[in-house]
C-alpha cells in the first residue's frame, strides 16, 4: 500500500486499504502511513473502501463503505442485522477462518503481553454448532430505537420510541428492534415476537433511560439444550401483576414449550437484567439443564456457561489438564453454582470451592444434593481474603487448584497466594486471554505452561475461552 500523507487519514475520508488480519474486539486490521486501522465490517484478504470515523494518536478506526475485492474467506452474513447489530462481529467470514484467527490472537496475546512463546498450541476446538447455540438471551426494550439505513429507505413509517432487541455497538441508548435473531434456539425468536406483539397492543412502554420512565425493561429467555425447559423472565420498573397475567397467557398458547414465567423488578437506573424482587406467574420460577450426567437448576440470574454442549467439552478440557488419580484435594476458586465442582468430584478425594456470591453458594450446595455429590464444600467469600492460612489449616493444602475468574482476572495477591500454596498442578481457565497472560506472568516464577487449549464458545463473535495447565517446576 502506498503511504498517504496524513490528510488523507482525517475524520470522513475515504481511504482504499487491504485488510491482512483481524484483531481487537473482532476489528479487521489493516496498515497505511505507519498507523494501524481498525475497521469495522471488513474480513481479512477484503481489498475494501472505508470511511474514516476517527484518527487516534496511534491508530484510525474506519468502517467499510465498498468491497472492492473479496476475501476468499468472506461469506454473506445469515443475519440481516449484521453489521448494525452488536451481538455477532463476524458473521461474514466463514467459521473455519474464525477458528484460525482466534487460535492466532491467543498466540500473539501470549507473545506480545507476556512474552510467551507458545510452542505446543493445538488447533482451537471448534463448536459443535455455529448457530443457534446459546441457552441465554438477554433482550432489551427501549424507547429509543434505531432505524437501520433499510427502514430508514423503506419510507414507511416507524415509530421510535419502542424497540425490543439488541443494541446497536457503541450506543447503549440505542435499541435495534429485532423480529430474527441466529444466536439463540428458534424458539427464542419467537418468544421474541409475541412479546412484542402483546406489548404494542397492550400499550406498554418501553424503557426511557434519560426520564427513567417507562415499564418494559428486558427480557431473558434461558432455555435447557438437554432438558428443553424454557423460562422467561420478564424484567420491569415495577410490578403489574395483571399484565404478567395477560402476558403469561400469551406465552403458554405458542409452540415454543415455555416452561415457567417470571417477574424481575428493577427500580433503578442502573441497565442490570435482574431485580431485587421476584415473582413466580408460571412454573417452577427455575429450569434445569444437564452437564455430563450431572443436573443443574438454573433461575433467573445463576451464571450458567451460555454454551451447553462446549462447556461440557470445555470442562473435560479441565479434567483432563488437571491429570487427575483420585486421591486427590482440589480447590476450585471462583467456583459460581458449581458446575466445575461438581464436574470433577467424582475423581478427586474432596473439592473445596470459593465463590463471593453467596446466591450462587446456595445454588452450588442445591446441586450437589441432587447429583447426590457429598465430597464437595462450597464456601462464600473473596478469594482474596479467604484463602488465608486458617483456611489452608482446616481445609488442607490442594494438590491440584482449578481457577475461572472474571474477565479482570485474579489480584496479584490471589496469583501470589497461588505461589505460596504451591499445589503440583494449576488449570487456568480464562474468557480473557489478556489478563490470563498477565496472571501467568506471576504464575511462571515457579510453573511452567504445560498445556494450552483454546476452546470456541461464541461462534460468529471474537470472544475466545482459553484454558492453560501449569506444572510446579522442580526443585532441583
């Protein structure tokens, strides 16, 4: 590519680049003038026009307005959404690329952040399903909605102040009105519509954030791959329990087997899809859903992997990196309802789990008396704080360790702990690869990488679940 002078790199102008990779948060990447360009909708080996939308000190960020060439690894998106819709980045590359890159973007974090070659990487594990595979939905009403360049053309007219779907990226007062979506099973969709269907007959309003008015608020759709239970949870400002009554009527009359209905109230201005208070109107106000052999009850806010079938192949992932025998005393830490627990009780000695929700401990201890699992405890509290020298004294030290943080990863106090219990081997498991590294950074002073496994729970997105075993290095 040819330098261009500066100018050519301002605010609206349009610039032909040749896209050779993809990168941070799903962007393609291309380079002109010494500058990295992150662009929007743009699929790598695309020879594309883009318009710019911002110049940073280091980069400019532009987004496709023509394809000039193809890239052999372009496809046409399922969704027509795609593109404006935030849910999916990569909708228009074929998933084998997918898999690929994001084998490639775990190799570079490592190398780049961490300065860790990654020598023995296998191939990504692919999903099973690259559609139609996520057992959670989290759909947003808004009384702002967003009018794609189509709707806008198609001179009809459309009210904006009611919208249910997804937001647009980077607009979180900004609401796409969605009647298909390729994310969740069928069944979702059409939960979907006739929510919305009821809703505008009724009058119902949506969600004004800036007058913090309005009723309808979300609408989480859980579904169990293996059990085909289905809750749907209504999220609102406040309680109306007459409309919940219409609405569940609505909702037991369609195909799709809606298994219970549920009320969440949430009174602030805070977007969270959950509530302080709670009302049952149909069913069990939980479902459950099957890991292995194992049953889990899921309600309306437990943190359950949204991918069924890859957590089950990701959770044997873990066992086998923790080379387990059975005599074993494994900590799990930032354990949530218990799944991995659970997963592993069968061969270890004991498991002792932390977890700082205590909804979530609750949830955990509930599973593990209906899987009839009686070497598991479960214990509320921060990792940090917790995993003290008292805690090591009554619980013993572990032989194996298994962590799955948050997506900010460990405190460095919680990676030094780890340096002091010294347990022979340690299974990271992180939906951050970035703060992975970092963690690993403190890890390697006394493990060395064993395994590495990338696993793909989010097909059509740029999110990449990794899972690192670390062996103790010898004393000698």
């Amino acid at each position: 590519m040819t330098d261009m002078n500066s100018n050519y790199l301002g605010k609206g102008k349009l610039i032909d680049l040749e896209i050779d990779s993809a990168g941070y948060k799903g962007l393609a990447v291309a380079r002109v003038d010494g500058l990295v360009v992150f662009i929007r909708n743009g699929v790598p080996g695309d020879l594309v026009r883009a318009r710019v939308i911002s110049k940073k000190k280091n980069h400019v960020e532009a987004v496709v307005e023509e394809v000039i060439r193809e890239s052999e690894h372009r496809v046409i998106p399922e969704c027509r959404y795609f593109g404006v819709c935030g849910g999916c980045s990569w909708q228009n590359m074929n998933y084998s690329q997918q898999l690929i890159f994001k084998r490639q973007q775990v190799k570079e974090i490592f190398k780049h952040l961490g300065d860790l070659e990654l020598e023995d990487i296998g191939p990504i594990l692919p999903a099973p399903e690259s559609y139609y595979y996520r057992n959670k939905m989290e759909f947003t009403f808004k009384a702002n909605r967003w009018l794609t360049s189509e709707e806008i053309q198609s001179k009809e007219r459309l009210s904006k102040d009611f919208a249910l779907g997804l937001h647009v990226p980077k607009r979180w007062d900004k609401v796409l009105d969605l009647d298909v979506c390729y994310l969740q099973g069928h069944g979702s969709v059409e939960i979907v519509n006739s929510v919305r269907a009821v809703s505008l007959k009724q009058g119902w309003s949506a969600y004004d954030s800036r007058g913090h008015t309005g009723y309808l608020r979300n609408l989480v759709i859980r579904t169990g791959h293996y059990t085909g239970e289905t809750m749907v949870d209504l999220v609102t400002s406040y309680s109306d329990p007459n409309r919940m009554e219409i609405l569940t009527e609505v909702l037991q009359k369609i195909s799709t087997g809606v298994t219970t209905v549920v009320n969440s109230i949430n009174s602030s201005r805070s977007p969270v899809s959950s509530g302080d208070e709670r009302a049952i109107y149909h069913g069990q106000g939980t479902i459950e859903e099957k890991i292995g052999s194992l049953t889990f009850a899921i309600g309306p806010d437990t943190f359950f992997q949204p991918n069924t079938v890859q957590a089950e192949r990701l959770y044997k992932v873990v066992r086998d990196f923790a080379q387990l025998k059975g005599n074993e005393t494994l900590y799990d830490l930032y354990s949530g309802i218990g799944t991995l627990s659970l997963f592993l009780a069968n061969r270890v000695k004991k498991v002792v789990a932390i977890e700082n929700q205590q909804v979530a401990i609750q949830d955990a201890t509930y599973n593990a008396v209906l899987n009839g699992v009686d070497n598991c405890t479960f214990h509320c509290g921060d990792v940090r704080s917790e995993l003290n020298d008292d805690f090591i004294r009554q619980h013993g030290k572990p032989d194996v360790l298994v962590v799955d943080p948050p997506r900010v990863g460990m405190h460095k106090d919680v990676s030094q702990a780890l340096l002091s219990l010294a347990p022979e081997r340690i299974v990271y498991v992180s939906c951050n690869p970035a703060t992975q590294v970092r963690d690993l950074g403190i890890l390697c002073q006394k493990y060395d990488i064993d395994l590495v496994q990338p696993v793909d729970m989010f097909p059509q997105t740029y999110h990449i679940e990794n899972v690192v075993g670390l062996r103790r290095k010898s004393e000698d």
